[in-house]
C-alpha cells in the first residue's frame, strides 16, 4: 500500500500515466485509472488488444526488483504457466522511466488478464480446488527457476526490516514492536530446505487471480510483491481472508484448496501446523504498511475516493492491532 498523499499526487489529472503513454503504442482516450494500492495501475486499448499500465515512485521500488520480477515473469511464461506478459516500449524497453516535478517513476505495460475475478464466495468447490493447483503448480516452477546472479529478490528477512523501520517510526506501537520480535525468533528458527523453501508470489488472492471458463484455470497477475519465504506462506496470504473469518466456518475452502495444491506439490504437515504464525506474519506486514500509507495523510483538497479510504485503512489498523495481545 502506497503512502495516500503519493496516491493523490500520482493521479492528479493522470498526468504521470499520459506521460508513460508516450512511450508505448495506445490508441487515445482509451486510458483509465485500473487501481492504486502497491502501484499505480491503468488499462488501456491498442489494436483492440486491453493491456495495463504499471507504475511507481522510483523510490518505492527499486528498479532491480522490478527487473526481477519481470524475469520471473518471463520464465513462467515460457514454462506454459498461464500469466500476463510484459510489453517492451517504442524504445524496445521493458521497463520505462518518467521524471516529473514531483520526482522519477518507473513503469511497465502489461498483457491482459483474461478471464473473470472471483469472490472466495463465488468458487465453488472444483475452482478452490483449482486455486490451489494453480498456486501449487506455481511452487513446482519456483523450485526450478534460476534467477541471473545479478538479480537479487527480496525476502522475508527484507519483510523483516521493513516492518521494523515503519514501527520505528511509530514507536508507541509497543504490542507491534514486541509481536516483530516474536516473528523474528520464530521465523530465523525454521530450516530453508528446497522442498519448502523458495520464491512466493504472496498475493496470490482473488483480486490477482482471473478464472477461464474454458480451461477451468486461473490466470494470474501482479507478481511485484513476490519474496523468497516459506511456500506455506503463500498459502496461508492467498487464504489470509478465509482463514480469518470468524463470522462462519471455512474449512471446507481451505479443505478444497489445500486439495488441489497438494496434487501438485508437497505440503509438510508441520507447515499446516504453522499456518497461525505465518497469519501473523501477514497481518504485521500489511499493518506495517498501512501505518505506512497513512503517515502525512491530513490533506486538504481531496479527492472524493480519498476520505472514505482513509477511513477504510485506520479501521483495518486499528482491527489489526486488536490481534497482536493475542499469546503465542
């Protein structure tokens, strides 16, 4: 989640997103705001074709984490793994630079994501399934990817200090502060063997993954938050929102997912066992960011969106910071 006074920057008047569509082919009045979370995002038309433009304060992500991430990318899609695709510029580039007053973005254009997104209320029983073979298929490649010597992906460790500095600057979290120590003994004591251990998507849930009738497969998107962690991490953020639903029983969807990813890949049974720790890891992480997101947010002249998401975001941190009393 990016900070809300970048966001507000970054779409006045789309002006950062016409200067990236100088760059690569579009046909005109096409372009429209997608979403902005971690990144801007803008669909656009050329040819007839629906592509996405991504972009981001050059400072908020490092140009060589998107060049990993790009690789990554690349290398699933020539293993046949159903994902978007980069596009090169005009220029022949894949990723792209605009400097403005504000200060320097990096950008890139993707494929469209074909298919239907789907609530974890929408999936029956064969798409949880699904779900879970389509991120267990993912592991399989993960395992025999071989990343260049020269791109360095982030981990869980980076995950680590990026929660200590944004609680740094709020050191009146003191529940936040003591659960990153607990995090951190816990996390530093698991072993990185292969079968359990490498490049995880981390968002793989329902607003990054796209359901294909006639395949009955999920194509999946935005791979930017993607670490090296335990795979069973990626399991327990995909189904972050299930198995946190108090209000009604979910077992029977994780039941179904973990079906369908075990087909495909190997789950230890300690992993499952330490789904309630990696939770944690998930919810300390995305608090740390929207403590993030929200620093230096009293504006005045706001949007009409920016009111009702400042608010969505102090009732998820506040909600967040409920659960971290909670013993070990």
């Amino acid at each position: 989640m990016m900070n809300l006074r970048t966001m507000v920057i970054g779409l006045t008047d789309d002006h950062v997103a016409k200067a990236f569509m100088r760059l690569w082919e579009h046909e005109d009045g096409t372009l429209k705001v997608w979403r902005a979370s971690s990144n801007f995002v803008y669909r656009f038309e050329n040819k007839g074709k629906k592509f996405f433009l991504r972009f981001s304060f050059e400072g908020a992500q490092a140009l060589e984490q998107v060049e990993a991430e790009l690789d990554f990318i690349n290398y699933l899609a020539l293993s046949h793994y159903p994902t978007i695709v980069p596009i090169r510029s005009s220029e022949g580039k894949l990723v792209e630079r605009v400097t403005t007053s504000e200060g320097a973005y990096i950008g890139v254009v993707f494929s469209d994501a074909e298919g239907e997104s789907l609530d974890c209320d929408q999936m029956n029983d064969s798409q949880m399934e699904a779900w879970g073979k389509s991120l267990g298929s993912l592991h399989v490649r993960s395992q025999e990817y071989e990343p260049p010597k020269e791109i360095k992906r982030k981990n869980w460790r980076d995950g680590l200090d990026h929660i200590a500095v944004a609680l740094g600057r709020h050191p009146h979290e003191k529940e936040a502060l003591m659960e990153l120590d607990n995090l951190r003994i816990w996390l530093y004591s698991l072993k990185q063997s292969k079968p359990e251990y490498g490049l995880i998507h981390y968002d793989f849930q329902q607003d990054n993954i796209f359901w294909h009738t006639s395949t009955s497969q999920f194509h999946i998107i935005d791979f930017d938050d993607a670490m090296y962690h335990w795979y069973a991490m990626d399991i327990v953020a995909a189904l972050a929102d299930v198995l946190d639903n108090k209000e009604r029983d979910s077992s029977r969807q994780v039941e179904c997912f973990l079906r369908g990813y075990t087909t495909i890949f190997p789950l230890d049974k300690q992993m499952i066992e330490h789904f309630p720790k990696f939770l944690r890891f998930s919810k300390l992480y995305s608090f740390s960011r929207i403590l993030t997101a929200l620093e230096d947010s009293d504006l005045s002249n706001t949007p009409p969106w920016y009111t009702g998401l400042k608010l969505k975001l102090m009732t998820m941190r506040d909600e967040m910071r409920l659960g971290f009393s909670n013993p070990w």
